[in-house]
C-alpha cells in the first residue's frame, strides 16, 4: 500500500489542463481469495485498487466563500480505479446462488 500527493489534470470541467492537487492511495493485492462460510468461491487472483480524492485546502473548504473562484465545474467527488489482471470466476453452491438472486432481486434488503 502506498499513499502519495500528486497534481492532476481533469478536475475543472471549462478547464481541462488546471491542476490539482489530490492524494492517491494503492493497493496492490496479490494472491486474494473470496469465500463464503468456509466456501471458496474464486481462485486466487491479483487485484489493485487506487482511490483518489482531492487534497483538502482551505480554499476548498470555504470554496463557496471564496470570492473569484468558480467552483461550480470543479469536480470534488472521489475517483476509485480497480484492476484485475486476470478474470475471476466465481463459483457458488447452490443456496449461496439462490440467496445471492434473492438479494439481488430485492435490493439488498432481502430477510427470511
């Protein structure tokens, strides 16, 4: 895992060459496995992930407040990149799958 502070072109929509500070965070994961109550449901498999979220300021926290500044294409939301290098198959037993529709179907809010 590594964290670091970079500048960033993108986050101004009128202005697409201004940058920005923002801090990235990666996690390259290597050799993951996902189960369930002692069932494996994928091969291991590699998995990085970089999450970005502009570096807090003063200017942005008053950015309403701050006189001259357009902020209203500023992009402020986070940004989140997940990379496989491989495909995951998943491989369910059968109540794990029928469960798995079940919630899917009623939106996560599925209760027995």
């Amino acid at each position: 895992m590594t964290n670091s502070t970079r500048l960033k072109a993108g986050r101004w929509l009128k202005e697409k060459d201004k940058l920005t500070y923002v801090n990235s965070l990666f996690l390259n994961i290597a050799g993951i496995c996902l189960g369930f109550k002692g069932d494996k449901i994928t091969n291991p498999f590699d998995l990085s992930i970089d999450l970005e979220r502009v570096n807090p300021s003063p200017l942005l926290v008053d950015m309403f407040l701050s006189p001259g500044i357009d902020f209203s294409d500023f992009q402020l939301q986070e940004s989140m990149t997940i990379r496989c290098k491989n495909t995951v198959e998943m491989n369910f037993r059968q109540p794990t799958y029928t469960y798995l529709l079940r919630c899917m179907d009623l939106n996560v809010n599925f209760q027995d």
